[in-house]
C-alpha cells in the first residue's frame, strides 16, 4: 500500500471514529437531559404534594 492510500484510508478511519464518538455523546447527552427532567418533574410532583398537604 502506498503512502497516499494508507493516507487515506487513515483519514477515512478518523472520520468513522470521529463520528462514532459524537452520535455516542450526543445520546449520552439527551439520555443526562431526560433523566434530568424526570428529576425535575418528580421533585415538582413532591413540592405539589407537600403543599396540598400543608394546604399552601
């Protein structure tokens, strides 16, 4: 193989990993989003309770 084929398929091979790796932290980052609005929605859920039961 020469230089400008192992050239090429380095970068071909760069390109692959580089796009692997951004789809994996872009569903990392929607899967840290989700589980923060679950949170978000449970504590808000357990603030309604407290004060319905405090009749706030």
């Amino acid at each position: 193989m020469n230089y400008h084929n192992k050239s090429g398929l380095q970068f071909w091979y760069q390109r692959l990993l580089e796009e692997q790796l951004l789809a994996f932290y872009q569903q990392q980052s929607q899967e840290s989003q989700k589980l923060d609005q679950d949170w978000a929605d449970f504590a808000q859920g357990e603030m309604e309770q407290i004060n319905l039961s405090e009749g706030i």
